[in-house]
C-alpha cells in the first residue's frame, strides 16, 4: 500500500528523513498509530514533525507501508520507511542496540543530564551534538548542573542553550557535590521516563539517544544501558550476544527512572569515579540488568596522554575503591586491596606527589568507613556473576 504526503507544505533547500514512532519494545507498530518525517531546514536546521496520523490500515490490507515523498523533494533525498502495522515487526536482536541505519522518533521521554566544572571549552561541541540529534525534541529536555566553575562555562552554556528547539534548565550549584552529587541533582529536577547521563567532554551521534531507548525499551528488567565511547572503546566486557555488562560508564549512559527511584541514584559520596560501577552493582542485585549498547557511540575528548596519571582520578580511584570493597568484597578481598595499596604507599610509588595522593586517600576513606559498613549491612546480597572485582579493576576486561 502506497500513501504519497504530495499536499504537505514544500520546504527547500531541506532533506526529509522518513522514521517510525516506536512503542515500549514489547509492542508492534498498531493501526492508527502516527508516522512523521523529520524535516531539517539547511540554514537552521530546525526541527519540523508532521505527523501523519490519517494512515489507519485495516487488518485486511497489506503490512507493509512504503511513505513516499516524491511530490516535492528530489528523488535523491528522499529516504522511504518500511513500516509493520501488526505484530510482523518489533524491535529484537542482540541487545547492542537497533538495526544501524534506522532513524526513529521519540516515544519516551528523556532528561539529558549534564554535570559541568571548568567546561566551557567542551560545551559547543556537546550542544551542537544535541542539536544534531534525530529525536523528536517534544520528548527532550536538557538539564546542566553546574559545580561551581571559575571560568564561564555557564555563560557559554546559556549562549549554546540559545540554538536548541529544547528546553533547557540551568542549575547552579552552590558547592561543588562532584559528578555523583550533579548528577543527582539534575535527575530530581526532571520527571522524564528515562534519563541520560553525558559528560561535558563527549558529543552523542545523532541517532545515540535513539539507540540507547531502544535497548531499554526491549525489556522492563533492564535499567541502564552505556553507548560505546569514541575513538578509544572502554575495554570492559560485555556478552556479545545479550549485551550484558558488569558495569555500565556514567561517561554516556541511559537510566530507567523508575529503577533509580527503587535503588537510588549515584551515592554522592563517591564524589567522582566509581559511582557508576555502584550504581550498576546495585541494579544488578536488585534483579535488573544491565547493557552495553555498542551501536550507540559518543565522541569522548578523554585525553590520552602516555605517561601522564590524572591526580583527580588517582586519588578518588583509591579511595573509592577502598569503599567499593568494603561494600561489595569479602574478606580476603577486603584485605588483598587494603594490602596492596599499602605496599604501594610505602615501597612501590616511586612518585613522591602521586605517593602523598596515596596516603591522603588511605586517610580520607576512614571518614566513609561507616558508611560502606553501613550499607553492607542493609542492602541485599547477590551471586550475580558480573558483580566481581578484577585486581584493582572492577569486572572482567578484554585487554
């Protein structure tokens, strides 16, 4: 069956993307069900949705629908839409994320979550990705938690704010809580379905919000699903054929709200680094899954210096995961770390200002010991396979 869009209005100089309005992933695409084309202006790319809601097959004709728009856009910019109207048609695979080449439309809403300190430099690159993205932008929302940065990031963020057909909600902090506690606080400000989390210093592909609601929207039991970071792909592993991973990276990520509401969110007193692998481990005992979706890629200027150690990242590593096996690891785990790090404060470091980071997070992690033991003893237990340490690491890596 053929359905031509002849009488919408022509726009010019414009490229028309023809796309499905998927349900929850356990539904097929159903009669009377709107389709739309996403129109993308050259100069301003402004995003237009028309819907097409007067397409109503009935279960007698065909299931196939081809859209065409041959009336008012040249054959070469035309790309056409096979659309299931029964239960011929849903979303399956591996658990890696849709079909490549599949541009979809928003079905669920998402809060994008952006924690930001020091970041002006980054920020264009982000906003322009967002503008980019092939989501209907009804279903978006963006909300930039700021940690107190002494450059403008904030000034830039609201000049970038400005170009976005989405609404944008600035929250300046007035102490820096860290990426977790950030994090926390943009995800309170919202009420979306799910949530996406990106760090400041990453740019989405334009179709990774899509790919990552995908993935969740294929099973209720999974709540948080990464997208695979480019040019240097995080070396955890992962199931190739479910997509299941230990752990999921808060560098892009995408959380069910209603499975943070159940666990909670980050424990902001990871500061930063390592709250992801607790969040993930917590959804993980508390029946959820949770995937790698290596068909959704960001772009992540993380530097790769050889031979340079981020002192932030070293410090927080330590202390945090000293708090990670107090909470999760038995014994001989317990002592196995808290020996290792030990030798290395006294002996190993042969760095003297990466040696004093050492000792000062050997310290300040007694501070926390209380509350590690603490939620040792309240939250349940799990056998879960991907929840397991790997020498300093967490999980099993490729390489």
């Amino acid at each position: 069956m053929r359905r031509n869009i002849d009488d919408c209005e022509p726009i010019d100089n414009s490229i028309a993307f023809a796309f499905v309005a998927f349900g929850d992933g356990n539904q097929s695409f159903l009669p009377g069900q709107s389709l739309g084309i996403e129109v993308f202006p050259a100069e301003n790319r402004a995003k237009v949705v028309l819907l097409l809601s007067r397409i109503q097959p009935s279960h007698e004709e065909s299931a196939d629908i081809l859209i065409s728009c041959r009336g008012w856009l040249t054959v070469e910019k035309i790309v056409f839409a096979m659309v299931a109207v029964h239960d011929l048609w849903r979303i399956t695979g591996s658990g890696l994320g849709a079909p490549r080449g599949l541009l979809m439309a928003g079905g669920s809403s998402v809060d994008i979550v952006v924690v930001t300190y020091n970041s002006a430099g980054f920020l264009p690159g982000l906003f322009r990705s967002i503008r980019q993205l092939r989501y209907e932008a009804a279903k978006l929302v963006v909300y930039l938690v700021d940690n107190c940065s002494q450059d403008d990031t904030l000034a830039v963020a609201c000049r970038e704010s400005e170009l976005l057909t989405i609404p944008t909600k600035m929250i300046a902090s007035p102490r820096n809580t860290g990426f977790a506690g950030g994090v926390n606080q943009g995800i309170a400000e919202g009420q979306g379905e799910y949530i996406c989390v990106v760090n400041p210093d990453a740019e989405f592909s334009p179709d990774t919000i899509s790919q990552l609601v995908a993935v969740l929207n294929r099973d209720e039991r999974i709540a948080i699903a990464d997208a695979r970071q480019s040019p240097i792909e995080h070396p955890k592993c992962y199931d190739p054929a479910k997509g299941e991973t230990s752990w999921c990276s808060g560098a892009c990520c995408l959380l069910r709200r209603s499975a943070i509401e159940k666990v909670g969110a980050f424990d902001a007193r990871f500061f930063m680094y390592c709250e992801d692998v607790d969040l993930s481990w917590r959804l993980w005992r508390a029946g959820y899954r949770c995937l790698y979706a290596r068909d959704a890629v960001i772009l992540h200027h993380k530097p790769n210096v050889s031979g340079h150690v981020n002192e932030t990242e070293y410090f927080y590593g330590v202390r945090n995961g000293l708090l990670m096996r107090l909470i999760y690891g038995g014994l001989a785990e317990i002592l196995r770390y808290y020996y290792a790090r030990l030798m290395e404060a006294v002996y190993r470091q042969r760095d003297p200002r990466l040696r004093q980071l050492l000792r000062r997070a050997l310290l300040r992690h007694v501070l926390l010991v209380p509350h590690a033991l603490a939620r040792r003893q309240r939250e349940p237990k799990s056998d879960c396979a991907w929840i397991h340490f790997n020498g300093i690491l967490y999980g099993d890596h490729r390489w």
